[in-house]
C-alpha cells in the first residue's frame, strides 16, 4: 500500500482552533489512558542518555497532555527532567493545563515550527503522532534542521500504513463518545460538538483513516534520512516496537 498524502482538518488553516484543540485533546487523553508509549520508554532514556540533556523539547505537541503519563515515568529515572511544550498551533488552554499537572513543564505561547527550530530550544527534540503531517521534502527539513543544529530528535508514530491499523481508525468515533465527558479541562462547546453537533468524532475519523495512509514506513523513513546531508554525523534507529494491539514506528538519532 502506497503512501497518500491526502488533506486532514487539522491541518487546514481556516479549520476552527477550538475544533482542532478538541481533536488533540481526545489524542492525549486516549495515549494517556492506554499508556499507548509504554514501550519506547527506553528509547527516549537512550536519547536523553546519550545526548548529555534532562531536556526534551516537543515539537508538534497538540495538547501536550499526553506526555503526562510518560513523564511520571520518565522522572522516575532522570528526577530532572524538563519538557518544553511547543506547536504550530499552540493549544494554549490545553498546555495551561498540562503545566499545572507537573512542574517541570513549561511551553512557548507562540508558533514553533518543526522545520525550523529556533536555536534556544535545545535538548532532546520530540515528535509524537506527527510526522506524517509533513510531506516527504518537509520531513526531510525536520531532520536537516536537527542535524544542522546538532540536535538528537526521536520520532514516533503510533500507528502504520495497514489494514489493521485503518481499521482500528474507523472506530475512533466511539472511542471519543466514550471518552469526551473524562477529558480536561472540561467544556461545555466540547459536549455540543461531540454529540448534538457531531463535528468532533467525524473529523477525528477522517484525520485517523488519513493519518494511516500518510504514515511513514521504516523502509521510507530510511529514503528520508539517505537523502540528508552530514548525516554521517549521527547515530540512526528506525524500527517499530509492539504496544498493546498496535505498534508504534520509531525514529531516534544521536551523535556519534
């Protein structure tokens, strides 16, 4: 099955923010509650270990809640941990509210973009559920910019380009009819969209369906990284690793 680039609302400048933040919301809230990143929980200790940082830098956060479990995990072996929240799209309510879950959180209010990192963000550059955003010129700037900056950055997509995992998509409308009453900070616009308005659990179907089909295999994330300049310089991991019924791709690079 061959990669499709096809549009997701979430992407799209004139769809509604609040829409948006409704979408990433439910994302963290289900990674939470799954503990979906479990498994790569040694692979972000071997990034940060081998890099010299107790920072990550998110890029591409969404709410950023979901790393809220994985950060109580991560504290347990590097006490001093720091995240730093950032996006394209800052969910702002979302990361106030992430922020007053854990103190060693903190996020920029303002549009970071993942192509080209401002150079006072440093540390560990992370990339949860994101990568297929970014069309294949696009995701190789990501990894140009992280290599030119000399920068680790480990990636990760919890789904894959399968029947099995389009599949798992379809039913993601009942997994948000499910859920929304348990997400935080709660919001009445949020009940409304979800289920007199039903816009939420629909573009949250469309976006999942789509998000498989954009989603990097290893085979392609190893063309991106052939293609990168200087890329000599660094240590490259590209697998996938079992998480409950699914999988979760990876991609993590190091220096040497």
């Amino acid at each position: 099955m061959g990669r499709v680039h096809l549009f997701e609302f979430e992407d799209q400048k004139w769809f509604p923010s609040f829409l948006r933040n409704y979408g990433t919301d439910f994302l963290q809230f289900l990674s939470n509650k799954t503990k979906m990143y479990k498994p790569i929980i040694p692979i972000i200790l071997k990034g940060l270990e081998k890099s010299g940082t107790n920072q990550i830098v998110d890029l591409g956060s969404g709410g950023g809640g979901g790393l809220l479990w994985l950060n109580s995990e991560l504290k347990k072996e590097i006490p001093d941990l720091k995240i730093t929240l950032t996006d394209f799209y800052p969910n702002l309510p979302a990361y106030e509210y992430t922020t007053a879950q854990a103190d060693n959180f903190e996020y920029v209010a303002s549009p970071i973009d993942a192509r080209n990192v401002p150079e006072n963000l440093k540390g560990l550059r992370t990339q949860f559920l994101s990568l297929h955003h970014f069309k294949p010129e696009d995701a190789k700037r990501i990894l140009q910019n992280a290599v030119d900056a000399d920068s680790p950055i480990a990636i990760f997509e919890g789904q894959e380009r399968s029947v099995p995992s389009i599949l798992a998509m379809i039913f993601s409308p009942i997994s948000v009819l499910l859920t929304t009453p348990f997400i935080r900070p709660f919001k009445l616009s949020r009940i409304i969209f979800t289920y007199i308005i039903p816009i939420v659990p629909l573009f949250v179907l469309w976006d999942g369906v789509v998000s498989s089909l954009r989603t990097y295999s290893i085979k392609e994330m190893a063309a991106l990284v052939d293609s990168l300049s200087e890329k000599n310089k660094f240590e490259w991991e590209i697998d996938k690793v079992k998480s409950g019924p699914g999988v979760v791709l990876y991609l993590l690079v190091t220096k040497k």
